[in-house]
C-alpha cells in the first residue's frame, strides 16, 4: 500500500518498493524506512570551524560522518556526488552508531569533542541521528547537525533533546529562490526558529551571482535573524559565504570577494556576529 513520509516538507507519497525524492527514505511492505542507515560515505576529521561554527567549542576538532542522500537539488552542490546519489550509486561502508561513537571516542586524544552529522543532508536519515546521538551523549561527548532545515518540526523534536549545535543553510531570503532549489523558505524559517530555542545555532548564506546577492534581501534576511535571537534570547551568528561554480552552476564566475565583504557589512547592521568565509 501507498504510504507518506513525513520527515520534511516534500510529504513524499510512495509506492510499495518506491523511494522518495531525496533518495534515501523508501516505501518497504507499507511502511517508510530510512534506507541509508548507517551507510556512511565520508568520515573526517574536521576543524569545528570548518562546519562552519565560530562560537561553539572554539579550536575543537570533530568526527563528522555523511551518508547519501538529499531532499533539495542545489544546481551549485560542493557534495553531489554523495549527496544526489542512492543506495546503488554512493559507496558505503556500514558503521553502526556502537561502532561509530567507538571512533569518536578513539579521537578524543586529538581533540575531537564528538560527532558531526554533515556532508550530505543528514535529516533524510534522521533515525542514525537519533539512535548515534543519544549514544554520543551517553559517552559524555557532543552532536553537531550541519543541515539545509527543511524538515519538519515533527522531525526536530526527535532529534533538539539530543543537539548541541546547529549550523542551518539559509540558503536566500526569497521563496522563489527557495523554490528553485527545491525547498520552501517558510518550512527554513519555521526550523531556524525552533532550533535557535532548543541548542546553539549559526547560519550560513552562500551568495551566488544573480541569484541571491542583493543589498535589500540581505537587509530583509539579517533583521530576520535579529528578529529571531530576540524571540530566543540569544545572537545568532550568520556566514556569508562564496560561491564558487560547481556541479551545474559553472555557467557564472565565482562571487566577487568585494560583494560577499559588502553583503557581510549590510547584515553587520542588525547582527553582531557576522563571520565571512571562502574569500
């Protein structure tokens, strides 16, 4: 029978055997399974800087692990050949989270204060999150979500008790865009909102030539925030980030450095931690 995944805001409805837009959530004798559990595609150790967080655990290291699989389809996507991939086209490897907070754990001598979902939309697999989350706290280490945000609340709720940092891609302050990519700009805001009261949470705009790099839409996204970390109770800090041509953007050159510093000056007027990156 038909059945419809709730993890975000696609509500892919599938048949018996189908497998929802992301790639990674399947229809399996009626019930929606998360197919890419555990099968990991990248595994590093990382710089906490370089998810990117600035001030959450400042010259930290961190085991970040990626599977396959996500539910937007950015044309510029420095991890689509993980992140557009499926169960037959990505190589993996198996780690169950026993074995993948033993890793972590084994990495504390250099410095790694725990694990890192990231590299390819973490969220479409939500359930390794959870279950390798509660055992990273459990070890008295720490859970990092590096994610684009639009999966539902039912699907933050799972995972907020067990969260320590966020980094949340908003992508652009304009719901056509959002559109474009395949994503929903009200379903990003719905989840910044309730992440920013549930752990820490930083944001990161990559500013693309032409699409999302006007002064006004920067003024809009960075009262926004503002806006937001008055409803919380906390500053929340926003990258502004280059582009550089990947995937199927390589039709353009990459953001002048003087337009991303200029862009990080317009949020600087409503925000107190602007941090720029790539230049």
């Amino acid at each position: 029978m038909k059945a419809v995944c709730h993890t975000c805001m696609h509500h892919c409805s599938l048949e018996p055997g189908q497998r929802g837009l992301c790639r990674a959530r399947k229809n399996e004798c009626g019930e929606i399974i998360c197919e890419n559990y555990g099968k990991i595609t990248s595994l590093a150790l990382d710089a906490i800087e370089k998810k990117p967080l600035k001030l959450f655990e400042p010259g930290s290291w961190i085991l970040s692990v990626g599977s396959y699989g996500c539910n937007l389809r950015c044309a510029f996507c420095q991890n689509h050949e993980i992140s557009m991939a499926d169960a037959k086209t990505a190589g993996t490897v198996y780690l169950s989270p026993e074995a993948l907070v033993e890793k972590a754990l084994a990495c504390k001598d250099a410095g790694n204060i725990g694990v890192a979902f990231t590299y390819n939309e973490p969220l479409v697999g939500w359930e390794y999150v959870r279950d390798t989350g509660a055992l990273v706290k459990k070890a008295g280490m720490k859970n990092v979500l590096v994610t684009n945000g639009t999966a539902s609340l039912e699907t933050l709720d799972e995972l907020l008790p067990l969260i320590d940092a966020m980094n949340i891609d908003l992508k652009g302050f304009q719901e056509s865009y959002y559109r474009e990519l395949g994503g929903d700009l009200e379903t990003v805001k719905e989840f910044i909102l309730h992440a920013a009261a549930g752990c820490h949470v930083e944001l990161t705009t990559l500013i693309v030539p032409g699409k999302n790099d006007g002064i006004a839409e920067m003024e809009k996204e960075a009262e926004w925030i503002a806006s937001v970390g008055t409803l919380v109770g906390t500053e929340i800090p926003l990258h502004v980030t280059r582009f550089f041509p990947r995937y199927h953007m390589t039709d353009r050159e990459a953001t002048a450095v003087e337009n991303v510093y200029s862009l990080a000056e317009t949020a600087r007027k409503y925000l107190k931690y602007v941090f720029v990156g790539n230049c």
